[in-house]
C-alpha cells in the first residue's frame, strides 16, 4: 500500500468511524458467501442520466431565482439558466430509454401513477419539468427576438413566465433530489444505510448548475456583480453539500466502505481524489479566498478568470459524485457480510 492509500484509509476511518476486520467478519453467518442481493445492473448511462437531470432541475432554479428577485443586470441568469436547463434536459430522456433496454419500457411506466414508487414518480417528475422547461425556454427565446417578429411570436413573449414557472420550481426541486432518493429506496447497503442521499444529490445540483451558468458567463462576459452573487451561491451549496456528504459516510459507517476504501472493486481512490479533494474541497477554499479577498463588486463586465477553473473543479466534481456512488453500489449489492449486517440493524 503507498502512501496516498494510507492517506485514504485513514480518511474512510475517520469519516465512517469503522475499520475493517477481515478475521471477526469472515465469521460472520451467511450462506455460503453467496450474494443475498442481485448485483446493481445500472450502467454508465444511468450515471450520466443523474448527472444532467441534476444539472437541469439547478438551472432552472436558479434561473427563477434570479427571476423572481434578481435585478435588472442578472437577467442574464435568467436567459442562461433557462437555455441551460432545456440543453442539460435533452439527453435525459435518451439515457433513461437506453439504460432501460428497450423504448416500450418507458412507455410502460407512463401507464400508471404510483405515489409510492420513486421510479414511477421520477418518470412523471421528468415528463412534467420538460413541459415547464419547454415552456419556459420557448417564452425566454421569444423575448429575447429569436423566434423572429411574427405574431406568434408576440404572443408567446407576453405570457406570464413567473408564473409558469413556479409548477416548474417544484418539479426541479424534486428533480434535483429524487434520484438520491430512488437509491435510497433499495436494499443495498451503501445506498439505503443512510437517508442523506437525496439531499446529497440536491445540493450537488444546485453547485454544479451554479458552476455551469458562472461558466458560460465568464465565457461571453457578464456583470462582475451578478458572478458575484453566483459565487456565493456555489459556496453555500458547496458547503451544505460537504456537511450532507460526511454526515452521510459517518451515518453509513460500514455500509459506506464501498465507496471510500482502496480494495479491489472499491471506489476510494476516485471518490477521495476527483470528488472529495479536486471537486469539493479545493474549490470551496479556492472560492472563499476569492470572496474573503476579493474587492467589493463594480459595475463591470468580467470574463476568464480563477472562476473558470473554480467551475470547472466543481463540474467534475458533481459528476465524480454520482460515478462513485452508483459504481460503489454494485461492489455493495454483492458483499453478503454487509448486506445481513445492514439488515440487522
């Protein structure tokens, strides 16, 4: 074992408050060591599917923040954060049919509504938040000349967008969180040990959705005032979402071994190295010296910048998150010790 190994034992033991002993857990009863549960079938596409869904569902919440009580310069935002929700959306519904297998299997689940079943609830959430974000997006591009002068034009840029947009606030919301929530919904240990992950990944969405609109703007030139306010956005929700994500490993202890140890199948080195360390760690510090030290905002425009590379740290971050727990969660769904452990609890 190197020393960056040993650097990331220690930090799976101190976060989870356990560390494995191979000798007392190999008496543990099972059978046979066979697995109890079947091996999580979730592929790349589910990964990239959580990923912008919650990149959209952030977006579209902040553009309506900025909507609601933004001043006239974050407009911006709100142009930004609508096209940006309706883009991220777009591969959604594609990556869900694939990682299904065969299209008929989407359709299949549009024939019922289950309150109680967070699969069925996420694909009606989906369906409706790419109505309002549709919507949204259509009555911004009319309002901002895109779809020419006709009258039909006019007509879409007089409708109430506030108010079309609240429905879609709250589908965002539940966007944001339900995938977490639909791990959590499974017998696996290292998704189900503790209920944090739906608040995980919504913070995490609003982070990255942050990074992303304070990417484009810094790209075309935008208010240093309002990247200021975005700033400070991303590391509130940085900050929420480290606290989320300890309290999480420390509520997980051992079922969370998976996800932060260095063994064969574990995914420690990544989730320690690009989440933890690249995408969230250095970032937030990185942003609190530009807001601790940073001159007070003019009415200039900005462009380039640390914030570039701040955005493009918290992006690899977000999606390094979602990669490690759904990856982490196969190893978990086969550990027969874990698994009867966890539902002994």
């Amino acid at each position: 074992m190197n020393d960056t190994d040993t650097l990331f034992e220690r930090l799976a033991t101190l976060t989870t408050g356990y560390e494995p002993d191979p000798v007392k857990e190999s008496q543990e009863p099972t059978y046979y060591d066979y697995p109890v549960l079947t091996k999580s079938f979730w592929s790349t596409e589910i990964i990239w599917y959580f990923f912008f869904g919650g990149l959209a569902a952030g977006c579209y919440v902040l553009a309506s923040i900025a909507s609601f009580f933004g001043s006239k310069e974050d407009r911006v935002v709100v142009r930004t954060g609508y096209y940006l929700a309706l883009l991220a959306l777009l591969p959604c519904p594609p990556l869900l049919i694939k990682d299904l297998g065969r299209p008929e299997r989407f359709l299949h689940m549009l024939r019922v509504f289950k309150v109680k079943s967070p699969m069925s609830m996420g694909t009606w959430c989906l369906l409706g938040f790419s109505l309002f974000s549709g919507i949204t997006a259509t009555i911004q591009a009319a309002r901002d000349g895109l779809l020419g002068k006709w009258w039909g034009a006019r007509v879409l840029a007089a409708l109430p967008q506030k108010l079309l947009a609240l429905p879609g606030v709250a589908l965002a919301f539940f966007l944001g969180s339900y995938s977490g929530v639909l791990l959590t919904a499974t017998s696996i240990p290292l998704w189900s040990r503790d209920k944090r992950l739906g608040a995980i990944f919504l913070t995490s969405a609003l982070s990255t959705s942050a990074a992303l609109i304070s990417l484009i703007l810094r790209i075309i030139g935008a208010p240093t005032r309002t990247l200021h306010k975005l700033e400070k956005i991303e590391w509130v929700a940085m900050s929420l979402e480290a606290l989320e994500i300890f309290s999480f490993l420390r509520g997980s202890g051992r079922a969370a071994r998976p996800l932060v140890g260095t063994g064969p199948q574990e995914q420690g080195r990544r989730f320690w190295s690009f989440m933890i360390g690249g995408g969230l760690v250095l970032p937030w510090l990185l942003q609190s010296l530009t807001l601790l030290g940073g001159k007070k905002p003019r009415r200039t425009r900005a462009r380039g910048g640390k914030g570039l590379l701040i955005s493009l740290l918290v992006l690899i971050g977000g999606y390094f998150l979602r990669r490690t727990i759904v990856e982490a969660g196969r190893t978990s769904s086969v550990d027969a010790h874990t698994t009867l452990w966890n539902a002994r609890r």
